[in-house]
C-alpha cells in the first residue's frame, strides 16, 4: 500500500498534516532557488518552480535539482 491510502495511519489528519509541511518545504526551497537566481541574473521563474515541483514529487528529485542548480549557479 502506498503511505497516503485510505487504511494507512497517515490518512486522516496526519496524512493532511504531512501534505501541508511537504508544500511548505516546497514553497520555501522554491522561493531560495527563485530568489538566488534572479540575483545571480538566471531565470528565476524556471528555477524557482522546477525546485519546488521537485521536492514536492520527491526528496530524491529534489536533491537532484538543488545540486544541479549549486553546480550551474557558480
């Protein structure tokens, strides 16, 4: 069964709870990403979302795209 499914101990309230951090922690790392490239003169627009959907779709995703953006960035 997949953790979000209804039966498991994270549906319900905690499983909402869960979401929201996961969406937190994604607008936050977007916004960062957002913010650092448009001072250092990239597409913000392109990075900000890009880090945020990734992290949302996944921690592996989204360390992928935030080690990506560290190495492009310099």
């Amino acid at each position: 069964m997949y953790p979000l499914q209804f039966g498991s101990r994270l549906g319900g309230p905690l499983g909402g709870l869960a979401t929201l951090l996961l969406l937190l922690v994604a607008f936050l790392v977007g916004r960062y990403v957002y913010r650092d490239a448009n001072g250092r003169g990239m597409n913000g627009t392109l990075w900000g979302v890009l880090a945020g959907v990734a992290i949302f779709l996944g921690l592996v995703p989204g360390i992928v795209v935030l080690v990506v953006y560290l190495i492009v960035r310099d």
